[in-house]
C-alpha cells in the first residue's frame, strides 16, 4: 500500500451539484461563480475561479472509458496481403 498524494479537488461533489442545478437554471458560469465556497485546503472560505468550474463541468460531461473495446473484430486484408510470414508482394 502506498501514499495517496495529490491536490485535493477545488470543486467537491456538493459544489458540483450546485453548479449543475444553477447550469440547469439557465446562469452562466460567471453568475454561479459567487455562490460555492470551497470548504478545505489552501483556498478554504473562498469561491472558486471561472476556470474551475468550466473543468469540472468538462470533467463531468465528459465519456467515462469502460474498458471495453469499442471497435469491430479484425479483419483480413481484402487483397489476401500482409499475412504474418507470407512475403510482401
């Protein structure tokens, strides 16, 4: 077992649901940025910047991998070409 390390997040969950609720109500994000106030770390007491909130609502809206493989079964060369030992043509 290691060290868990890193930054703690500027946007917790119960901040992202404001955003999310207040993106909902049609605000942008300049008007939502006064309303969360980060509750830990470096910055505590105060609100988060622009830039911030523009991340996690990336960060949120964005894919999330499976893990799966999203492509088809490999297919043979039309041709009948690039075969493992044949030479090419």
């Amino acid at each position: 077992m290691g060290l868990a390390g890193g930054r703690t997040p500027v946007i917790t969950g119960d901040m992202l649901y404001i955003v999310l609720r207040s993106r909902a109500n049609g605000e942008t994000v300049e008007q939502i940025q006064p309303d969360p106030i980060i509750p830990i770390g470096k910055r505590k007491g105060r609100n988060p910047s622009v830039v911030s909130i523009y991340r996690a609502l990336a960060a949120y809206e964005a894919p999330r991998h499976t893990g799966r493989h999203r492509a088809g079964p490999r297919r043979a060369c039309p041709a009948g070409r690039h075969r493992r030992g044949d030479p090419s043509p």
